[in-house]
C-alpha cells in the first residue's frame, strides 16, 4: 500500500506527553485506588442490554447494566481489528504497529512483545502496586514477552501465545489423524494451562481442554477474588488485569449456566460472563474497598461472525451483534473496532453517565499513569492520550478526535471525528455459504482515491460520500501525516505479514 507519506495521530503522541502531569488532587493521595480491568474478548456493540442487547438479544446481562447505571458509558470506544493489536494497544498505550503486533498472534507465527515495551503492569509496579493477570495475555510466549517480564507479579492462563479456541486443538488433531501419536501424549504436547510470577519461567499446570474452556472463566475469576483478598489484607494497592474468555468461540458455557439463554451457547457464556463481573463487583463491596477501585469492563473487539459460526450449539450461530454497525473481528469497519466500555469509580465518576467523545483503548494507560502518578516514558511515540477529565466529568469532548487502523504492514483506515476514510478495499471473500468476512476477508487496492463515509448520517456504512464531502480528506490525511512523522523519529519493527515470506520472515 502506497502510502508512505501519511498516517494519525503524531499528534497524540505529543498531546500526552503534554499532559503526563500528574493531577495533585489524584495521584499525590496517600489513598491510591485500586485498578480492576475486566477485558471481555469479542463481545460486540450490540451485544449488552446497556447498548442494545441483553433481554432484547435473548441474554439478559443484568449485573453490567446495572455497573452501566452506576457509572460512566463510553459509546464511541475504539479499539483495534483483532485481539493480538486491541491487547498491545491497551498495555502499551500505542498503536500495536510500533510493537509488531498489528496482526492476531497465531500457531507458528514468530511475532511476539518485544522486551523494550513499556506495558501497563510495568507502570503500576513502578508505583508500588500488586499486579496480576488472570486469562488471555496473547502477546507471544518468548522469555521476554511475558507479563511477568513485564511487571505483573502473577499470571495464571491460557497458553500466552494463543487463544481460547486452542481448547480444541487437541480433538480435532484426533479427528483429522494429522498427527500420529496416542491421546495422552497430544494432550500432553498440546495447548497448557500456565502460570507463572515475577522474573519465572511459565508451569505447565493442566492440559487446556474444552472442559478446561468450559470453566476456566471460574478459576480465573475465583484467583482474582483471592489476589483482591490477599492484597486488601495487605494493605497494597493493586492492578488486577482480568482477560477472561466471555464472548470467544468455542462459547462453551459452565454447567451452571448451559441453556440459560435463548440464543445458545453464545448467549449462554454472555449471562456467565455477566454474571463474574457481578462476583468481582460483590467482592469489592464486601472488602469495602469499592469506593476506592476504579473497575473497567470493555470488549477487545467487535464480534467473531461467519468464520466461526459453526462453533455453536443445535446450529445456533457463536457470533456476537455489532449493533447498527457494520463489520466483525478482523476488519476496520466500524462495528469491528466500535465496542462497550464502562468505568465505574464511586464518587468520582459520576453515576448513570453517558460519554459519545472518542475514546481509544490506548487511552486507559497514559490516564492511569496521571490517576496514580506513573510516568510514561519518552523515547518512543506515546498514541493514548490523558482521558482524566473526560473520566471525571470535566469535560464531555475528551481530548481525542482521530484515530488510524492497522492490518498487517498497512494503514487501512482513518478515523477523523465522524467521518470514517478508507485507504484499501476490504471485503469479504468467497460467496454463498463459504462467504468469508471478518479476519478471511480481501484486501484490494482502490483506484487512487480513499473511500469516505459519515458514521452518524449513515451507522452501516452502506453510502460513500466522498464525491459529496471531498474537503473531509484534507483533515484526515493531515493526521496521516503527523503520524508518519513519529514514524521517521522512531521507526516501527518489522510489522506482521503470515503470508508473504520472500525468501525469509516478513
């Protein structure tokens, strides 16, 4: 893609280390407050009944409604196409390009969290708190990409290099005879349960199974009780990072909630999910602590859809809802990068609260870091910006107005207030029931001009206004710009590409 003298958001860089100023009010308290961030995996816009969804969609989510009642509603949060960049966005506070992860990490690909990043756990540490993560950290299972190379004292989870679907492995190994070996010894090679703290190296603890899947999401939030517990009585503040599997295929629901739903095993695992945020809530209460944490839920990505369909149960589709937006998992369109977040910190965010600025998934890092007095580092580009006002109701704007996309090596998409622009055609491949959208899709390269539509006249994206709104690419292909500029100022690692090798990786 030919678009080597533009991209966003240089300017964010130089807006957060403009605003890396720490907040006496806040981050110079003796009463530092906990963090708890609950990161659901491919739960879509339209999935929860505080967007949309629940009873409406057959799963009724009462306990994140009513954590949307008691706090702030972000409805124009903005994450990255895949799990993979949504994840080194969130931790690192950059756009997952500048860490060579802008592509889902999968079996066999060498990409992986290089040992100079600067992640989250690492800035809690550096102002003395407890850290752990418990589930989901898929940023590469080299020494140095671990989180516990990275500041988090504890990690208990699925294999750090893959996902939740990796349960299956295993059986359809089995089903294809592909390898020949006897079942205990598969499942000895195959996917593992893992842990492992500070500076250590990873345990195995148990072959991943999909009755392992089925309830994993019950230990990993009974651990995060017992973490919370544990520090309370120590008298730490802590960061509790909470990855857990609710809304990825397989949707292989506990006994306790199998059926629960009208919609079946997606709908099932979505009251599950809803039901654990609940316990963590319940948790903080009886520790009496609440007042003191700020908890975070949001959803890494916009749902998994027709390229995983047939992981549901009585042929009910283990696929999410974007809501009005179009797109899934995989892609740059709105309803793939558009999802659900929350942020509850009584008496300080305020109750029942509705936010539309734009917020990024990279923005939570440089806020916390003025929250608890952190400080983000300055030899490298810094794309999150301080979103403390918006959190704490000074102001309804926020301080972020672009954002860019990446897929692979390619910037893909701008995002500039509400317009959304193109730079390459993605579109679903195949056709009839073999028509393949989301992470399958085609990537073509359009004739000269980007692709613009208006998110608020038309939420589907189903017309391109260009022609009518042609001043729109002046803006947004400034932000292009100012983002390459960083790049000249610190050059990104080699970016992701599992299908060009040219004689060798990349």
């Amino acid at each position: 893609m030919n678009l080597s003298r533009r991209a966003l958001l240089g300017s964010a860089a130089a807006l957060t280390l403009a605003m890396t100023a720490v907040s006496p009010s806040l981050a110079q308290s003796s009463n530092k407050p906990n963090v708890v961030f609950i990161l659901a995996d491919n739960v879509g816009y339209g999935d929860l009944g505080s967007y949309g969804g629940g009873e409406l969609r057959g799963a009724p989510t009462p306990r994140l409604d009513q954590f949307a009642r008691e706090g702030l509603r972000l409805t124009q949060f903005l994450v990255e196409p895949g799990c993979t960049p949504s994840r080194a966005a969130l931790l690192t506070g950059q756009y997952s390009i500048r860490n060579g992860l802008s592509l889902v990490a999968i079996e066999g690909s060498p990409y992986t969290l290089p040992a100079r990043a600067f992640t989250m756990g690492e800035l809690f540490k550096s102002v003395n708190y407890a850290t752990a993560i418990f589930g989901k950290w898929h940023l590469g299972s080299a020494p140095q990409s671990l989180p516990t190379a990275h500041g988090f004292d504890e990690f208990y989870g699925i294999p750090p290099d893959i996902s939740w679907d990796s349960a299956t492995y295993v059986s359809t190994i089995e089903l294809t005879h592909s390898i020949p070996a006897p079942p205990d010894v598969l499942l000895a090679r195959g996917p593992q349960i893992v842990e492992a703290t500070s500076g250590g190296p990873l345990r195995s603890v148990k072959p991943f199974t999909p009755e392992v899947r089925a309830n994993i999401d019950n230990e990993l939030v009974d651990k995060s009780i017992d973490f919370m517990r544990r520090q309370k009585a120590a008298a730490s503040p802590f960061f509790l990072y909470l990855p857990f599997s609710m809304g990825h295929v397989p949707n292989l629901p506990s006994a306790q909630f199998k059926g629960k739903s009208r919609i079946g095993n997606y709908g099932d695992k979505i009251m599950e999910g809803d039901s654990h945020v609940g316990r963590i809530l319940d948790t903080l209460k009886e520790l009496g602590i609440e007042d003191n944490t700020i908890v975070v839920f949001a959803s890494d990505n916009g749902p998994m859809g027709q390229t995983v369909r047939e992981f549901g149960n009585d042929g009910t589709p283990d696929m999410g809802n974007s809501g009005p937006f179009r797109g899934e998992l995989g892609e740059v369109t709105e309803g793939a990068i558009r999802t659900a977040a929350l942020v509850r910190w009584p008496g300080k965010v305020q109750p029942n609260t509705t936010c539309y600025a734009m917020f990024s998934i990279m923005d939570f890092m440089p806020t916390f870091a003025h929250i608890v007095g952190g400080t983000m580092p300055t030899d490298r580009s810094i794309d999150g910006v301080d979103q403390t006002d918006l959190l704490l109701g000074n102001s309804t704007a926020g301080h972020r107005e672009s954002l860019l996309s990446f897929i692979g090596p390619d910037l893909v998409a701008a995002r500039w207030k509400q317009w959304r622009i193109y730079f390459t055609d993605v579109h679903p491949t195949g056709d009839g029931p073999q028509r393949q959208p989301g992470v399958f899709s085609a990537s073509a390269p359009m004739a000269g001009y980007p692709k613009v539509y208006n998110i608020e006249m038309d939420p589907h994206e189903d017309l391109i206004v260009g022609g009518m709104f042609g001043w729109v690419s002046g803006p947004a292909l400034k932000q292009v710009d100012e983002y390459l500029e960083t790049v000249k100022k610190y050059p990104n690692p080699p970016a992701p590409n599992i299908t060009q090798f040219r004689g060798g990786r990349g």
